[in-house]
C-alpha cells in the first residue's frame, strides 16, 4: 500500500501553482508561495523525489492534434484471475491511444479512457485489442459527443 504523504501549507501552496501551469520559473514560483527560490527548489526536489509530483507535462488539445475522438469502453473477462487481469492490464498500456485504464468494481472489469483520431481509428483499435483477444467477454463503448469538464487538478 501507498503511504500518504505529509504536506505542509508551503507544499500545497507550491503544489497549486504548478498544477496550475508548471512551466513557472522556480522565481516566479517562489514569489507566487512567498518562499525564497532556494526553498522552492528544494521542495519542489522533495516532491518530486517522493512521488509527490509524478511528472510534468504538457497537455495537448485532441482536436487541435488529429485526436478528436474520445471512447470510454468498459471491458469484462471472462476469466478473471489475477494473472488475466494483469494480462488485459499490460495490453492497454502498451497501446498508445488508451489514456487511463481502471480496474473497477462492481460491474466491468476495466473502463479504459480512449483518444482516436476518429471511428476508423477506434475500429482498428478495438479489433486490434478487444477482438483478437479470448479472454474478452464483454466490450462497452460510449463516445464523447462534448467534453464539458476536463481537469488534471487535484484539490489539496
């Protein structure tokens, strides 16, 4: 199990400008907190180092890229042994179009967030993932007709 760990009101307040836009200066950073930027950048070292900040990146617009097509898929095994699972686990992250991939209960054993260029791309996927595979029972897909709240941010 994950341990949780301890932030203090300077590691939240550094933790919410850099969700916020992580390209900050770590000046711009420290005047933001009211640290010095020595302070700063050793929290932000700290937290980086613990896990804290898993990583930073830049995220892009689907549609402005060629990846309009968002599918939510639920997924479930027929065979659901803990080997399987971590089977189907494996061939989702290998393929770059799925996003997220949640092991979920009760109902599905999977729901997979997915960006496609458009339903061509999503049939060649799903027959690459989801049809060629025994193990798969049951495939679900919806599709995003309008995205009305997408947001990295975790409140602390």
């Amino acid at each position: 199990m994950t341990s949780i760990t301890v932030l203090d009101e300077l590691d939240k307040r550094i933790l919410q400008q850099l969700q916020q836009d992580s390209s900050l200066s770590n000046q711009d950073l420290a005047a933001k907190v009211h640290a010095s930027p020595p302070t700063c950048l050793r929290r932000v070292k700290r937290l980086m180092d613990t896990g804290v900040i898993a990583k930073q990146v830049a995220i892009l617009a689907p549609e402005k890229v060629g990846a309009g097509l968002t599918a939510i898929v639920e997924i479930t095994l027929d065979v659901q042994t803990s080997e399987k699972m971590q089977e189907f686990e494996q061939l989702a992250a290998a393929e770059k179009t799925v996003q997220q991939c949640y092991r979920v209960s009760p109902g599905p054993d999977f729901v997979l967030i997915i960006q496609v260029r458009d339903m061509t791309a999503y049939h060649q996927l799903a027959h690459r993932l989801f049809a060629t595979q025994s193990n798969i029972r049951n495939v679900r897909s919806f599709f995003s007709m309008f995205r009305s709240k997408f947001e990295t941010y975790l409140a602390l």
